[in-house]
C-alpha cells in the first residue's frame, strides 16, 4: 500500500506522520520547537531551527515506520496559519518567524478600526485585519522596523517556509493566499488589498498561488539528506491547518460546520457563495468557488495546557514517573467538581480574545473552599463558552444541526460532551487521528491520483467514533452561566484597559 507524508507545524511542536493511503497513521515523529519572547507581545521562533526540527521528525518518522522512504509517494505541509515568515531577496530568512499567538501589531488594528481602513478591508478581503494578522504585522515592521522591511523578498506563511526547504521553490496555495491581501470575490490577490494597509510595494513580494492539491516540486538532494526522504519525491502545495484539520476529520464541504479546539478557537463553515461578515473571516476553500467562513480566537486548549503546566506539576511528575499520562490522574479530581454546582466562572484570553487586544484571563468567584478540580471545570467551561461565541455567530448566518469537531478537545469526552451541551448541537467525533497531519495528506494523495480529489478521499477514509447528544437540562444550566460569561466579559472592558495602561506606565517607571 502506498504511504503519504503530512507535516503539521504547530505553535510548540513540529509533526510528521506517515500514512497507509487509508489513512491508518503507522509512524509518528515529533519535535519541539522552542519559542522565544524578546518583548511583550512578541512571539517568535527562528525558521532554520524549525526546518532543523521538522527535517528531524520526517526522519525519525521514517525509521519508526519500518517501511522504505521510497514508498512515500507524496509530501505536503501544513502549519499554523496568519503570523508571518519572510524571506530577503536572497532567498534567507529575514528575522525569526513570527507565530500567531504575537499581538504586537494591536494598537495598529485599533488605529485602522478608527480610521476606515478595516471597514474598507472588509469590504474588499472579506475580513478585517487583527493583530496576528500579515496585514498588521507587516504594517508594524514597516513602522519600526524600516531596514528590515525594504529588505523584504518574499512574504510567507510557516508553511510555505517548509515547503521552500523541501523544494527550493518559492510559493503559496489558495488558502494561505487569502488570509490578508485577496479580492473575496475573485479569491485572488488583489493590488487594491495591500494599498488599504499601506503596503503596495509589497505585491512583488506575494508568493505565486497553486491549489492546494498540486504538485510544486519534489524533494531536493539537500532536503533528501537532511530528513531521508527520497530525493524527487512529489511535494504538493499543502495548505492552512485550520483548513487541513477540517478536511482530515471530513468536515470541509458546503455547510458543515467543523471546530477545532486547539491552540486557537477554531470555527468553520464552507459556504458556495462568500459571506462578508465583521463577526469571521471569509477565507478561500481548498478549491475555486468554496468559502470558508472562520469565526476564531487564540483562546482554547491553550488554557488548559497552561492550567496543567502551572497548577499540575505534581501529577505531570506522577505521571512520567508511573508511566501513566496526566488526564487520567486528573480525572477523579473533574468528575468530584462536574458532581457540584457550578460558581465559577474564567474567561480563557491568556493569548487574545474576540474582546479586543486587551483582553485577559481571569476567574471569577473563586473562593478558598474551591479545589483545583473546580478550577479545572471553569476553564474547561471557558474554552467551550469562547467556541461558543463564535458558533453563534456563524449559525445566525447558516443554521446547521451537527458539527465535527478535532483537536485536543476530540479526545476528551468530558469536553465533546460540554460542546453539545452549550450550542446544542449534535457533536460527531471522526476516526482521524492526527486530523492536521491526515488533511495534508490527502492534498498530497489527490496530487498523485491517490484520491479523485482530497474531500472525496477524506469521505472515503473517516468515520463517525461517536456522537455526543446535547442534554436539555446541563444546556440550560450552561445557557445561564454563559450569559453571565458575557456580561462580564462586557463589564471588564474599561477595566483590562486599565490594567494594561497600569503595566505600562510599571514598565516605563522601571524603564
């Protein structure tokens, strides 16, 4: 049986799977790739030590999968989206990569909230720009960063730059094409997109777009020696992981509705006409005349990571030591808080929010009989009220009865379990492990004839594990406590305004 390769990068690891062409991943390869945070709200990594990590992966993947490199019959990537990774005119990186959890192009998106640049982006890009965004972040290194700026040669997404370090070509695909500078009409770049942000001089720097599904080089000698693949071995163009999470779970076709609770709130409905909206971002399918409306924030599973990381040590050392994994430790601890009345409340925003830059995480009624466990709870309730948000939004447009979910929150059946409760949607968790990796894959398969196209072989090659009803009674309960989540998510927005001038005149004083 042939073997596809899928690369996922994500904000913290770096990923290879090998797939059989039914999609059973027989080998998997990760690797950290550190982050660094030279000032506040910059989050950064360097690309050299990424493609080094990357190329690492795909090798140990190789190895562990017992089968020949020549087996692998197609290559394709796939990474977080927005953030921003550039190349000089020599073709080397330009700086370190720029991930999308950085927020220090905010005060930028403010200014064009006020002055009519967003409406006008809006209305030409169908999204408006935030602070992650290539649009804000190339706008703050013009701004402070002049000498790097006019040493631009290329604007890239995390993907492209591995794609470029397996083939030596310079390019994108449609669904990356389309997270800032395209006409939403055409689905193309459009000159009158960078003029908005002030960025026209750029548009010789824009990538060359294929679809996601074609092939663009093969494998080089130099990237054959670094990770053991063969060497002319096809690289498709890849594509967006918010994207490539839906197609591996087969949810990416007109109206469904796909989330993915990771890193980021992930929300997601194709649609086969665009709709503009101010509430998501209306973004290029894997193919012309598909759009994928994507209602998101950097605000999910992060915050749980950040809760074991912080409050779990003691287990997370169990653990290991045990050879157990931390959830199930942790397990007793939720079901003794799931049994009790709820009364606390978090809002997930340690890495952004739909409020606003400024927003930040914070529990409420929190009180010292409380144990760890009901802590655990309100953040577990605070990345599905946050899904939620977005949900709405996008079902006021397009009502669906059904949703897919992957990422983290697949995996945990307390967690699938609160999403149906809150939206009141049926849940369905699919048999693809690895749903990142599998949806650049299947691009990748479809390039080589593998699949008549990559949604065809995502249908062919996943199934429903199991579903998750809603409970009328638990929704309501969570209904109550959701509407209190917004309101006070509305009463603190004068004061995370305040809290954060407060920082900064801290940070002057002592500056």
């Amino acid at each position: 049986m042939a073997l596809l390769l899928g690369i996922d990068n994500g904000l913290t690891v770096t990923k290879a799977v090998i797939f059989e062409e039914d999609g059973t991943p027989i080998a998997v390869a990760r690797r950290r790739v550190p982050q660094s945070f030279p000032a506040p709200r910059h989050v950064e990594r360097d690309m050299d030590g990424l493609w080094t990590a990357t190329a690492e992966a795909i090798r140990k993947a190789i190895d562990k999968s017992g089968r020949p490199a020549s087996d692998i019959k197609a290559v394709a990537a796939t990474a977080h989206g927005d953030g921003l990774y550039l190349l000089d005119r020599e073709k080397r990186p330009l700086g370190p990569g720029i991930l999308s959890l950085d927020s220090r192009a905010g005060a930028i998106v403010e200014a064009w909230e006020k002055d009519g640049v967003a409406k006008r982006a809006l209305e030409l890009t169908g999204q408006t720009a935030h602070a992650s965004a290539p649009s804000a972040l190339l706008a703050h290194i013009k701004q402070h960063e002049p000498e790097r700026y006019r040493a631009i040669g290329h604007v890239f997404s995390c993907k492209d730059w591995l794609r470029f370090c397996l083939t030596d070509v310079v390019g994108t695909d449609l669904t990356e094409a389309s997270t800032s500078f395209p006409d939403v009409r055409t689905q193309a770049y459009d000159l009158a997109a960078l003029e908005v942000f002030g960025l026209g001089d750029l548009w010789p720097a824009l990538a060359p777009v294929s679809r996601p599904d074609e092939i663009v080089g093969t494998v080089t000698r130099a990237a054959a020696e670094a990770t053991g693949l063969v060497e002319g071995t096809p690289v498709a163009a890849g594509l967006h992981d918010v994207t490539a999470s839906a197609l591996g779970i087969g949810g990416h076709a007109p109206g469904a509705l796909a989330v993915v609770a990771g890193t980021y709130s992930i929300n997601e409905l194709v649609t086969e006409t665009p709709m503009v909206d101010p509430r998501w971002f209306c973004r290029n399918g894997i193919r012309k005349g598909w759009w994928n409306s994507m209602a998101i924030s950097p605000a999910s599973t992060a915050n749980y990571d950040w809760f074991l990381d912080n409050f779990c040590r003691d287990l997370s050392e169990k653990a290991e030591r045990e050879g157990t994994d931390i959830h199930t430790l942790l397990r007793p601890e939720l079901e003794r808080a799931l049994e009790k009345p709820s009364d606390i409340l978090f809002h997930p925003f340690l890495f952004g929010s739909p409020f606003g830059s400024g927003a930040s995480a914070g529990f409420f009624g929190v009180h010292g009989w409380h144990e760890r466990g009901d802590l655990l709870k309100a953040v577990l309730e605070g990345i599905v009220f946050n899904h939620k948000l977005h949900i709405e939004e996008l079902l006021s447009a397009v009502p669906v009865k059904r949703m897919r979910i992957s990422g983290g929150g697949a995996r945990s059946t307390v967690l699938a379990q609160m999403f149906a409760d809150a939206t009141g949607l049926v849940v369905d968790v699919s048999s693809a492990d690895e749903a990142a990796a599998w949806g650049a894959a299947l691009v990748a398969g479809a390039a080589v004839g593998l699949y008549p196209s990559p949604e065809e072989g995502a249908a062919a090659t996943t199934r429903i594990l199991r579903s998750h009803e809603p409970d009328p009674v638990r929704g309501a309960e969570l209904a109550e406590r959701y509407n209190l989540y917004r309101q006070l998510a509305d009463a603190m927005a004068p004061q995370w305004r305040a809290i954060e001038d407060l920082a900064k005149r801290s940070g002057e004083a002592r500056g």
